[in-house]
C-alpha cells in the first residue's frame, strides 16, 4: 500500500458543487501540504499543516478550505466548484527532518474536472 | 523574489541520447536544490539533491552540480532510457528561517523514444 494515499484518484462534478478531496499517511509525518498542477503552471501551494493544530494558507487558498482531523489525515474542500479549479491535486507529507532538508512524499494525485 | 526558471519542454530524444535540462535560480541566501521526477500517472518523488556549492547530486544515472557562480543546476544523463519518459521539477529551499517551503520550477516532459 501507498504511504501517502489521496481518495478520489479521479473526480467530474459540476460547477456549484462540494467536493472533498481526502488524503491520509501511515509516514507518522506530522506537516501536510496540499497541491495543484497545472500544465504551464508547474505545482501551487494550497494549504499546509504543521501539526493538527496548524493550518497555513498557501499562495492560492482562495476557493478552498482544509480540515485536519488527525497527525494522519488532511482534507482539502472545495465548497463550490468552479471550472477553473480543474486540475490535479497532489497531498504531500513531511517531518521537520526532511521539510528542512527539502523532501517531501507525494501521493498519487487526485484528478478534478468541474463541469 | 526567490525563483526556479526551467528549460520548457516537451524535450524529445531516442534511447541512448544525452540529455540537459536546464535550471537556474534566484535566491536571497544559500539554498538547498532538488530535482524531483514525476512518472506518467504517478506523484512527484526526490531525484537527487545539493545542499551547497559545488555538491552533485546523483541517483539512476542522472546527476546535477550546484554551481553558485552561475546560479544553476543543471540535470544531466548520459544515456536516457524510454523508462526516464516524465516531467522533471526543479526546486530550492532556503537554508535559513523557519517554515521553509520549497520553490518550484515550472517542470520540464521529456520524452523518449525507442
């Protein structure tokens, strides 16, 4: 099994819709971090978490929201879907080692169409 | 602001080319520089890393030599396989202050083909 396993790998929903991309670790990593890909764009930071009592905006939380229910699981919602939040999300983990030497795990991706 | 620029893509090559991927950054500091590969239907790993100047990463055959005098850290194979097909990120973290986050490039697809 993966260490870092993102549910749905594949989601299309319709605009106005919610939608909760779901992502758990059995690293026993404590910081979480949400991501989108987009082609020409390289990857974005959304949120990040540092423990379960730190969450952190990234560069384009605007749209999305988190939730982390434990050290293992971190939760990205996208309270009403638009078009232009189609896109493959990555969740990505780390420990204060290997966040400062710079290496992060990704999981498989979750790819979003809004229609 | 700090900042990772890549060759675009897509780079095309056949089995057993050599093959540059072009990197250069801007920094305040001295920071760390990472090459992470991303397979077809895959998320990003680690490729290799260089902490200072002149360190080369090196692992499956690619290697990349951080030089401070032209502010790059290029990626490098000898001899690509169709099996090195992905994108490739480059990336640096700032060695000082905390919340270090990584900056990342734009990605560069390299195909290739038998």
């Amino acid at each position: 099994d993966a260490d870092v396993t993102q549910t749905p790998r594949n989601r299309i929903t319709k605009t106005g819709k919610r939608i909760m991309l779901e992502c758990s670790q059995t690293k026993g990593h404590d910081r979480m971090y949400w991501y989108r890909q987009d082609p020409g764009l390289g990857l974005r930071l959304i949120y990040y978490s540092f423990d379960v009592k730190d969450i952190n905006k990234g560069e384009i939380s605007d749209g999305y929201s988190v939730s982390r229910q434990a050290q293992a699981k971190f939760s990205l919602s996208l309270e009403s879907a638009i078009p232009n939040q189609t896109a493959l999300y990555f969740c990505a983990t780390s420990d204060y080692g290997t966040a400062n030497t710079g290496e992060l795990f990704f999981g498989e991706g979750s790819r979003l169409t809004v229609l | 602001g700090d900042s990772v620029t890549q060759m675009e893509g897509p780079v095309t090559l056949s089995e057993e080319a050599f093959l540059t991927i072009n990197c250069t950054y801007t920094a305040t500091g001295y920071p760390s520089l990472f090459w992470y590969v991303q397979y077809p239907g895959e998320g990003l790993q680690l490729l290799l890393k260089a902490t200072k100047a002149d360190d080369k990463g090196s692992n499956k055959g690619f290697e990349a030599t951080y030089r401070k005098e032209t502010t790059s850290f290029h990626l490098e194979k000898g001899s690509v396989q169709v099996s090195d097909s992905a994108v490739y990120f480059c990336a640096l973290i700032l060695n000082a202050g905390n919340n270090r986050k990584l900056i990342w490039g734009l990605g560069t697809s390299l195909a290739v083909n038998p």
